[in-house]
C-alpha cells in the first residue's frame, strides 16, 4: 500500500468529539498529519459580549462540557479582575473544592475513554461509574450534573447542603481505593506497557514551544502548575505536590493524571475540613446592584446603561484539568464585557500533534490522542 | 446393535415423513419414493442439515446472550435486562431490526464482492457445523480427516473478509481487511502445529476418536504447550480482543465490516460468534475430552439421557466464558507486536509441544497423565 490520506474525524470514533485528524499513512505507519478543528465552534465568546457578567457563566459551561466548573472558575476570576469585585473566603475554598472535583470527574473521564482507546473495556466502565459518583455530588450542591451555573460574580450561588462533607469523604475513600485497582488494570498489564512506553514521545523544551500544558507538559519533567506557580482562589493555603513524570510518553501523562487525582483527593480533605469549621457568607456583599438581575427591569434599561462604573481589564489563568486556560475580559464600564477571549490549553496540545504523532503506527494514534485529552468544545468555544 | 446418531435419526424421519405423504395423498409415485432410497437418503440429509442449522444458530444466539451478560458482570453492570427473561430475548429483537433493515452498499462499491463476501463468511462458518462431533450419536465427527477438513472450512475466513473489506471501497475497510487476512494467515501455522502435537498423540485426524483417546486422560496436562498456543492461536482467529485489530473500533472505526449495516452485518456479527462456538468446540474436543467425563465423577452425572451433549455444552460455555474474561480484562495489542508474537514466539511454542507430543508417545506412559493408547486407537 502505498501512502495514502484518510480522515481520522470529524465522525470517528477516536477524536472524542468534533475535529478532523488528516493523516497521511504509509501502510501503518503514520508519515504527516494535519489536524483540523473548528467542527464545534459556537461563538462563545462573541455571544458573551451580549450577554450580562453572570449569564456568560451558563456559556462557560457548555464551552467545555467535561470539565464545565474550571471554566466558569477562569471566566470568573476573569471577571472579577475587570469589575473589581472579590469573593469571600469561604466562596475561594468553595471554588477550588468545586475545581478539584472537577479535575477528579474530567480524568476520570479521561481515564475512561483513554483505556477504551486501548481496547481495554471493564475500565472504560469503571471510570464512567467513579465519575458518576463526582456527577451526584455536584448535582446534590449545584442542581446539575454538567452544567452548573454555580459560580457567581463575587462568590458563588449557593452553600453546600447538610451532609454534603460526608458524602464527600465517602466518595473520596472510594475513589482512593478505586486508583489502585486502576493502575492493577493498566501498569499491571503487560500489553500496556508494550502499547504505551516510549509512545508519544514530547520532550520538555519541544513541549514548551508549541504552548504545551497541563498533564503533557509535566509528563515531559517540566515542573509547571499554575496552582503552585501563580496561586489562585485558595491554591496557595492547601498541601499538595504537583504531579511529574519524566518519560515523556503515553504512560508518563498516565502517571501524572493518576497522581493529580491522588493530589486532587488530599485538597479535597483539606477543603472538606476548612469548609467544616469556617462558616460564613459565599457572595461579596458590595457587589454591583445591577450584577444581581439577570436582565434590566422593564422601564429601567436607560438606567442601567447610564449607570457609572469604573472600567477595567480583567486577565486571569487557572490549571485546567486539560491545562493552562486563561481568561481576559474587557470591562468598558456597560453592563455586557466589552470582549471577553480564552485560551484553551488542548487547542495548543492539539496543534502541536504532529510533533508527537509522526513515525508511530495508526493504531497508536487513539491511546496517543488518548493521552492527550481531548475536549473539543474548549479548542472551538 | 446399531447405535442411534442424529443422522439416522433423521434418515428414519425421512422415512415415516415420506411415508405419510403416500398415505396422505395417496399418490402412486409418492408412495413410492418411500421404496428409493436416494429420495429418502436425500430427505435425511436435508433435515440433518435444518436440525444443524437450527441448533447451530440458536447456540450462537445464546452465545452472544452469555457474553452480553457475563461482559456486563464484569463490567459492574448487568448486560441486556428487559427483552425477556433476563434479556434472553434481546438478541432475537436485534436480529428482528437488523433484518427489517435496509441494505446500503456505497457507491463505488463492487456489488458481487460486497454481497459475496459476508455472505461465504457465514456460510463457511456454518459449514463447520456439519463436521463436528457433539456426543457420540453424532458421527459426523468420525470421517478419518474430520478435524482437517474442519480446520480447512475454518481458515477460508480470511479470504471472504478481505474480499469484503476489498469491495466495500473504504480505507478503513481495506486496512482492516489487510490486518485481517496478514493476522489469521500467522496464526494458521501455529494453530495447526498445535493440532499436529494432539494428532500425534492421538494418532488419528478423525474427531472422534481423538475424543475416545481421551478417556483415560485429557489431553490438556500433558499437551499444556499446544494447549496455550491453541488457545492464543485461537483468539486471534477469532479477531477477539486482545487481538481484534482488524475491528479495532478506535482506529479503524469498525475495520472490515465499516460500510455493512442491516442483514449483511448480521451476518459478520453471527459468523464472528459461530467461529467464536467452533474455536470452544475446537479446544473442548482436542484438549478438555469432549463429551467424556473423568472416571471421579458419580456415574449419576454422565450417564443420564443426553449426558454427553450436556457435558459438552458445559465445557463449551466454560471455555467461552474464559475468552470473555481475556475481553473484559486485556487492552489491545499494535498490528506489529501481534505478528511478531505470532511468528516469534507462537511458532517455536507449538513446534516445542510438536515435539512434546512425540515424546509423549515414545514414552507411552506418564506418572500422573497414565498411559497413551496405542495410536489409532
């Protein structure tokens, strides 16, 4: 066979989602590709400066819907930059709590349809059970299991219900157990490893140059995480290391998911504890007036547009579970932001496809894209 | 005393049916084809055929029913639920839609293969039905080269898949044909050198009797290397996971198969599973003692009506039940390391059990195992 292009997507069964991976094969030998996205693209960010500082926050969770929290995190603290609004304390550890478990349910995710890119089948269902345990707390705080619509500017919606710190701790006392029976059926087995060592190979300074965060980067040794680097929310008052690997490879970005949920699971602990013994408000109480309804009173528009705020620039970065998002919104003092502009963190792993799948086997392209952790509704908005 | 197997069973059916056609209708020329007996022969086969077929599809039916639930166990579900008892009826509703369904061929497709294809894949898979021995009133299973010619209609496969794959005019398609066909031509050769140890040993190429040869001992302890490498060999013609590749469905979406839908993706799907039943059969008969039971066992247990096909389904489900498990557990492997670990280190195993077997029968007597009959029995 001689070479030849086939299109890996948008309709396949290994792009997790809506993009196109054009790859010129040699037999089974992956000689270029060429990734393609914008299948998914719904103008987020232009919908958002129509749209009122707490509606963009129904966007943010749809812009990705596995990790839906951590956007609505970076838009926030974007937000609250350009208004100049801070939260209390109590609604910092409420984020960072929601943040963690959604790093905790977005790898699960990842953990799922990763192993069922290797074929392997038990795990991909164990993962989506273990995420659905994540799902149900979120849903017994926030009302919803994807998207929530719990933050605020200035805070958050709504405290934690009675009990919720138990169900937590159950649910990480499971997961804790649940880890090792993962890493049984993936390290311990031998055709794992034959398939994932020294596959997907990123080296650090390559990495870096393509904009590569997150996971891919740290698994290349590169000791990078805006959660310790450039803390946010509560990030600088919990314990927790940041998870490296230095292989570089498919089993390296394993390892340093498996470690950050550990981690994600120890400042959960914490929060769980601080949240137990510090009670308290979970929205600023000086706040804007008009940030309180969502749309102008009929008759009161001209009010509102009238009204005068200080304008500001709001440039915010948080470690997504994918990677390092950033958020800048543009307050020119009316009541929508005048721009509001992401950077996704897999738009910048996706493009740099090429530098770690070129010369593997087709059949290494899903665990590799596996490993990256697609979430196309982030690369498109 | 002749012994009463399902083809004289259906001979006699043959009989009585065409005889009460004669009287039925009272017509000369029907009452006589009573007398022919290539009329009544040919009737015989022919039922012969429907009772295979019909047991045959239905135990693969079952089959896919035993995966879908043991799968779900494993899988911390519990599989089809509400078709049925237990879901038992789910498989009969999914071949109930895929039959109503429409038939799509693409548009440059090559209409003969893409017909032909799926369509000799089911039936060289069926035809292996007719060669096997379920107990001993089946004596199909005794021509001399039984598990020769059954051997031979089971490596057809790879030619009709790639046929299919070919004329289906998709790249994924022709990958996972390609993969196909490289993957069960390196598996033919350790999979028939694994059969070569047992033949030694049992000295004889007919089905039934290397299942009498194992009344004294099964042959899996002795011949655990050809055991191991049958097994192997077997789940790679099978296209089960961990070797599956030509349907991996991450990459090649659903490989060979990618542009089947309605019936003639039936077919693949029950061709799959009867290939899957006749490996089982395969290793039951070889190397677990078929429809026989060791001597330790209450006569109770192996002597009532039907014991021996009991038996045999018994340890055919077993046998299934333990690929289940290899699926449930085993990520897959690349194209690459599959053929290197066919050729590298399947080859030389079975060679080593080859050479095993012809120890075996040398030494003639094993302090555990027993001694081996003379060959053929």
């Amino acid at each position: 066979m001689s070479e030849m292009w086939i299109n890996m997507g948008p309709q396949h069964p290994m792009t997790h989602g809506l993009w196109n991976l054009r790859v010129q094969i040699d037999g089974e030998l992956v000689r270029a590709v060429d990734p393609e996205m914008g299948y998914l693209h719904r103008g987020i960010e232009k919908i958002s400066e129509d749209r009122h500082y707490n509606e963009v926050i129904t966007l943010m969770d749809r812009c990705c819907y596995v990790a839906g929290m951590a956007w609505e995190h970076l838009y926030i603290l974007g937000a609250e930059a350009a208004l100049q609004v801070r939260p209390p304390e109590r609604a910092d550890y409420l984020r960072v709590l929601c943040d963690e478990f959604q790093r905790l349910g977005s790898h699960l995710m990842w953990y799922a349809a990763f192993v069922q890119d290797l074929g392997l089948m038990s795990p991909f269902l164990y993962g989506m059970r273990d995420r659905d345990l994540v799902l149900d707390l979120f849903q017994s705080f926030t009302g919803a299991r994807m998207t929530y619509e719990y933050m605020r500017v200035g805070g958050v919606r709504n405290d934690l219900p009675p009990g919720f710190a138990d169900r937590s701790r159950k649910v990480l006392d499971w997961l804790d157990d649940r880890f090792r029976e993962y890493d049984a059926l993936c390290l311990g087995s031998t055709i794992f490893r034959k398939r994932c060592d020294g596959l997907g190979v990123l080296k650090g300074p390559e990495a870096i140059a393509h904009g590569v965060t997150g996971p891919m980067l740290r698994a290349a040794g590169v000791k990078r995480d805006l959660r310790k680097d450039r803390p946010y929310s509560a990030y600088d008052r919990v314990d927790f290391d940041v998870a490296l690997a230095d292989s570089a490879d498919v089993t390296g970005r394993y390892l340093v998911r498996m470690e950050e949920m550990r981690q994600s699971v120890r400042i959960l602990r914490q929060v769980l504890d601080w949240l137990d013994h510090h009670p308290g408000p979970v929205v600023a109480d000086r706040l804007p007036r008009w940030l309180g309804a969502p749309y102008a009173p009929v008759g009161a528009e001209g009010y509102l547009l009238k009204r005068n705020y200080p304008k500001g620039l709001g440039l915010s970065a948080i470690e997504e579970p994918h990677g390092e998002a950033l958020s800048y919104v543009v307050n020119d003092g009316g009541e929508h932001p005048y721009r509001v502009k992401f950077r996704s963190p897999v738009f910048a792993n996706l493009s740099a496809a090429s530098t770690y799948l070129v010369g593997y086997h087709v059949a290494d392209i899903p665990p590799i894209m596996g490993s990256v952790d697609v979430c196309v509704g982030e690369v498109d908005r | 005393m002749s012994t009463v197997t399902l083809y004289s069973v259906s001979y006699d059916l043959a009989h009585d049916l065409l005889f009460l056609l004669g009287w039925i209708l009272h017509y000369g020329p029907a009452a006589a084809a009573v007398e022919n007996p290539n009329v009544v022969t040919g009737l015989g086969v022919l039922i012969f055929a429907a009772i295979l077929l019909a047991a045959s599809m239905l135990n693969t039916i079952v089959l896919i029913w035993y995966e879908r639930k043991l799968l779900g166990r494993f899988m911390d579900r519990r599989g089809a639920m509400h078709v049925g008892y237990a879901g038992l009826l789910q498989n009969f509703a999914d071949g109930l839609k895929l039959f109503r369904k429409h038939t799509t061929q693409p548009a440059e497709a090559d209409h003969v293969g893409f017909y032909f294809g799926p369509t000799a894949y089911m039936v060289s898979s069926l035809v292996i039905f007719g060669i096997l021995p379920i107990s001993t009133g089946w004596n199909s299973g005794a021509l001399p080269l039984s598990l020769l010619l059954a051997l031979v209609v089971f490596s057809f496969a790879p030619l009709f898949i790639f046929v299919s794959a070919w004329s289906s005019n998709n790249k994924y398609s022709l990958m996972g044909g390609l993969r196909s066909a490289a993957q069960m031509i390196a598996y033919e050769v350790p999979l028939l050198l694994a059969v070569v140890a047992v033949v030694v040993v049992a000295g004889s190429f007919s089905l039934t009797t290397i299942v009498y040869e194992q009344q004294n001992y099964w042959f899996w302890g002795p011949l655990v290397v050809a055991l191991v490498v049958f097994v192997a060999a077997m789940l790679a013609e099978m296209e089960r996971i961990p070797f599956d590749l030509p349907e991996a469905e991450a990459e090649l979406v659903e490989g060979w198969n990618t542009e089947y839908g309605g019936m003639l993706f039936a077919f693949f799907m029950l061709a799959d599973y009867l290939r899957a039943l006749v490996g089982s059969i395969l290793i039951v008969l070889l190397f677990l003692g078929g429809w026989t039971m060791p001597g330790w066992v209450p006569s109770a247990a192996t002597s009532f009506p039907l014991a021996g096909i009991f038996w045999f389904m018994l340890k055919t489900y077993l046998v299934f039940g333990l690929f289940v498990w290899v699926r449930a557990s085993l990520p897959r492997v690349r194209t690459d390391q599959l053929l290197r670990v066919g050729w590298n280190r399947l080859i030389p195993l079975s060679l080593l059990s080859v050479f095993l077997a012809a120890a075996l029968v040398s030494v003639r007597c094993l302090p555990v195992f027993g001694c081996v009959p003379s060959p053929g029995g």
